[in-house]
C-alpha cells in the first residue's frame, strides 16, 4: 500500500505522510518499536516540509514519536 502511494502521489505527499503515521503506530502496538520510529519520523519530515512544525498533525506525530523514545531523566 505505502509503495502504491509513493509511487503515485510522490514521496512527500501528505496522504503518504498519513499512511507512514498509521504503519508507525501499527508496529509501535506490535512492539516494534524501532520500526514504528522509521515510519515516525518520515512522517514527521514530510509534515514539517509541508506544513511547518507548529502545525498540530506535525505536532502530532511528534507526540507519537516522544511516546516511543526513552526520556533521559
């Protein structure tokens, strides 16, 4: 499915962004963690290019992203 997309709308488009968001959280559910963080942050990049950082569904994945990465206290 991801492939299909990509190729058909591009790889930075935001519907491509949105399903890298879903496979992120699907493997972050089945305990793939580092898997589930790939697929995070290439929705993340593809985000901030085409929204800005400040934008809530960038801020979103971000959240997603913190959820999954060890805090250094």
């Amino acid at each position: 499915m991801l492939g299909h997309r990509t190729k058909a709308l591009g790889p930075d488009h935001l519907d491509v962004a949105v399903t890298q968001q879903l496979l992120g959280s699907l493997q972050a559910a089945a305990g793939n963690r580092e898997e589930a963080l790939l697929f995070l942050n290439k929705a993340k990049a593809i985000r901030i290019k085409k929204l800005g950082p400040q934008h809530p569904d960038t801020k979103a994945v971000s959240k997603d992203i913190e959820k999954l990465t060890p805090s250094n206290d």
